[in-house]
C-alpha cells in the first residue's frame, strides 16, 4: 500500500489532519524516507532515517497516533546509532 491509499483509508474528517502531519514532517525532515511498515502489530507510515524510525504516523479504527522518537533529539545517543 502507498502512503496516500493508507490516508485514505482513515475516517474522511481524519485525512486533512494526516495529510498535513505527513506534508509537515517531510518538510522539516530532510533526514527522512517515508515507507509503509508493520510496527505494534498496525501498518503505518514510518519515517525512516539510516534504516530507523524517526517518527510513525498510525492509524486505527478509534484514533489516529504519532510516535516520535526523543534519542533524535539528544545529539550523544542519535550519534551512537550505528548504521544499518
């Protein structure tokens, strides 16, 4: 599945809001490569830098979740990432 048949898939009052996270992401990541992941038994959007998730755009039934990883934000632990 793309990422725009994924958006979609979501509740039609839901796919404005992830279509700006997904765009503002991208736009202020250049580090990033957006792929379609199974990740906490949900596929979702993964943003992706050296092979490893940086942020997740999900989607369920229920609500819509993002997940940020924090080491990126601390540049000692984001340095010790080895690469894949």
């Amino acid at each position: 599945m793309i990422i725009t048949e994924y958006i979609s898939t979501a509740p039609a009052e839901w796919q404005a809001t992830l279509t700006t996270i997904h765009e503002t992401i991208l736009a202020n990541d250049s580090t990033v490569v957006p792929v379609m992941k199974p990740m906490m038994g949900t596929e979702m959007i993964l943003y992706e830098e050296r092979c490893y998730m940086k942020y997740g755009l999900a989607i369920t039934s229920k609500y819509m979740s993002l997940h940020c990883l924090p080491m990126y934000m601390h540049p000692t632990l984001h340095a010790n990432t080895p690469a894949c």
